[in-house]
C-alpha cells in the first residue's frame, strides 16, 4: 500500500460561519427564500443543519448587504425592495455593466469570446423556458463580469447581481426575451471589434431596457405610487 502524507495531515477546520453565509445568500439568489419571507435564527439554523452562532454571524453580513431586513412587527425577512431600491440597483446596473462591457472589450481572452458568442447563440433554444433563460442569462452576465478582468469591479458586480436576484425575472414576458436577446447580440458585436466605447454604449443601453420593462411591470402590479398632480404619492397603487 503506497503510503499518502495527505492521510496524514489535518483536514483544515470547516468555516462554519462562512458555509452558512453562503448557504443562505444562495438560497436568496435562487428564490428558495423568496423576497418578504419572514425568517428566524432558529428556523435557519434547522434549514441548514448548523447551530445559531454561525447564523447570527451569516444574518448579520447578509443584512449589511441589504439581502435581509429586519421589518416592524414582522421581524427578519428576506428584503423586498422598494420602488427606490429598485430604481437605484438599476442605476448601478447600468454604469457597472457599462465599466465591465467597455473592460471587456480590452482584456477578454479569445476563448472568453467564443464561449460568451456560443452561449448568445443558443439564447432563442430557451425561449419559453424560464428557468433555463433565467440560467443562461445569469451565464452570460457572469462570464462578461469575469472578462473584465477588474477583481474589485467583480467584487461590486457580484454584490448587485446578488441583490437583483430579490427581483423577480421578467425574460418570458411581454417579448423580452427576444429584446434581451438582440441586445446582448449588440454588445457581443462590439466586444468582438474590440471596441471599448461601443461596449459600453451597448450594455448601458441594455440596464435602461431592462430598466423600462421593469417599471412597467411595476405599474401593472400595481407597485408604483400614483398620485395626482400637486399631490404627494400615499403609497403604492392597489387597485
């Protein structure tokens, strides 16, 4: 039996503050603890298998982040963001992607290229299905953060795109997938001239777009406040 030093090492101790942090801010991510969903310690710490301690610490970073509220009479709860909240991520969207979009077409690799020009490619074969657009989508953003090669413009883009997950996806309504689609197109086009300032153009114009379909979907729910002229908004529109 050939001996194996490893064996003999230690396994490094499991970071169990850090694993429960991640463990809840990926269930936030993908909709398993869904926006306004009232939370407790204990409840979290029966979910994950992990005692309270690591999900005091986990709450308290996720709640810095914005990811959890603590809400009157309510409680803990996973954040619904507010018509402000959202106008503001979008703000951010759009000069974050623009930074990563005009970054890209700088220091891509060829390789990061042709993988983001495949995946753009096979957009229309998800159309009508949700969670496989949803996927490829986060994909395709993912892979345009990572080829801007900016490890802190990452860190801020990875920050936002864990906050827009608290919004619902709205790639199969109203034709948004086929906008989406032509849009990415744009800014893969760009990227593949290399051309910076095109980059940049193309995805900002891509946040206002989703942007629009965002509001407007607010204004059907019934989410915006409206109000008439020379008076102040009560609240949000339930009618």
């Amino acid at each position: 039996m050939r001996y194996n030093a490893a064996m003999d090492r230690p396994s490094a101790p499991r970071d169990l503050g850090q694993d429960a942090y991640d463990r809840i801010r990926a269930a936030i991510r993908d909709g398993t603890l869904a926006p306004g969903l009232r939370l407790t310690e204990t409840d979290l710490a029966a979910r994950f298998g992990v005692s309270r301690t690591p999900v005091r610490g986990a709450i308290a970073r996720l709640e810095a982040e914005g990811l959890l509220t603590h809400e009157p009479r309510r409680g803990l709860t996973v954040t619904r963001p507010d018509h402000a909240g959202v106008m503001e991520l979008y703000v951010m969207r759009e000069i974050l992607e623009g930074a990563a979009a005009r970054l890209a077409a700088q220091h891509a690799t060829e390789a990061e290229l042709a993988a983001m020009a495949e995946i753009v490619e096979g957009e229309p074969a998800a159309f009508g299905h949700p969670g496989q657009l949803a996927e490829v989508n986060q994909r395709l953003h993912g892979l345009l953060y990572l080829s801007a090669h900016n490890r802190y413009l990452l860190r801020s883009l990875e920050q936002l795109s864990a906050t827009m997950a608290l919004l619902p996806s709205l790639l199969t309504l109203d034709g948004r997938a086929e906008a989406a689609h032509a849009e990415h197109r744009a800014v893969l086009a760009a990227l593949q001239r290399r051309d910076g300032a095109a980059a940049e153009a193309a995805a900002r114009a891509h946040a206002r777009s989703a942007q629009r379909h965002r509001l407007a979907w607010l204004l059907r729910a019934g989410e915006l406040p409206v109000a008439a002229p020379g008076t102040p908004p009560e609240g949000p529109a339930r009618g």
